[in-house]
C-alpha cells in the first residue's frame, strides 16, 4: 500500500510540474531593452508595406564605422529576431523585383552607400543569416538624418518610401 501511494503522488508531482512548465508565460517582449517596435503603411497603389523590428539604442556609440552596424558586414537591420519585411504584393524595390511575402531584412553598412538584404528567411532569430536565401539585394546612398535618433525608428509613407533612422543616419529605398 506504501508503494501504491508513494507511486501516486509521485506521479501526481511530475504532472504537476509538467502542467506548471507548459503554462509558462510568453516572455514580455516590451521589457527587452530593445524592444519591438513596427510601421504599417497601404501605399497609394494599395500595396501593404509591414516592417516588425526590434529597436535597439545607439547608447553613445557611432552607427556605422567599427561600434555598431559596422561597415561592410551584414548587419540584421534591427535587434533580437529577425526584422520581417512583408509585402501583399509583387512589387518593384529600386527598379528590380520583388515578389508578395514576408523577409528578413539586413543590410550592409556602407559610409555613403547601403545594401538592403531581402532574405528569405524571416522566421529566425537576427544573427542566423545566409546568404544564399537572399532574394534581393538593392545598394541605396545613405543620408544625415533630419534630427539625432536614439532608437532604431522604421517609417513607410503612401508613396512607398521606406526609411529607417538611427543615429545621425538615415537611409531609404522606394517600394512600387
């Protein structure tokens, strides 16, 4: 009977603690000290444009050069996962195509000049990039940025111009 009941409770424990690690709460992603952050825009041609990121801070050191989104190394565009890039429709990225769907955006840090990253691959964490699940790449001029930012900001306007700031940079492509 001992062993009957020892067999019991430690059965009734073991689901216990089972039970308590499955209902484990989702991580509160706000709380990250880069947290998530979007923009959202339906252009004039109707096409939806959805960028989710996370916002990572400039925290004093130099965007671009050797501190952070170092010049000439694939930068995840972002913090933590992956930044998603979606589109509802086939569209045209500074003049070359790219089809309907979601994509892991990167980028290659330049002084005067970016390369944008549209990877395949947009369900993952930031820094698990290969390239060959690059479904396009665009080289864009970069820009000063109008007023210093500290977080990682994205925008998309009705005419399809997507920017992102961060620092004292700002660099755009267009989306048609």
């Amino acid at each position: 009977m001992k062993k009957l009941l020892f067999l019991f409770l430690l059965t009734a424990s073991s689901i216990s603690a089972f039970n308590a690690s499955a209902q484990k709460k989702a991580e509160d992603k706000s709380k990250r000290p880069s947290p998530p952050d979007s923009a959202m825009v339906t252009t004039k041609s109707g096409v939806t444009i959805k960028i989710n990121y996370g916002s990572p801070s400039v925290k004093g050191r130099a965007v671009g050069g050797n501190e952070i989104a170092t010049y000439g190394k694939i930068w995840r565009t972002g913090a933590n996962e992956a930044t998603v890039f979606e589109v509802s429709k086939d569209v045209m990225i500074e003049g070359k195509t790219l089809p309907a769907g979601k994509y892991g955006l990167y980028s290659v840090p330049g002084e005067k000049k970016w390369i944008i990253v549209f990877n395949k691959t947009w369900n993952q964490w930031g820094t698990k990039y290969t390239e060959a699940d690059d479904a396009l790449r665009v080289t864009v001029d970069t820009d000063k940025a109008p007023t210093f930012t500290e977080r990682l900001k994205f925008t998309a306007d009705k005419s399809g111009k997507v920017s992102f700031m961060w620092g004292d940079v700002m660099v755009s492509f267009k989306v048609k």
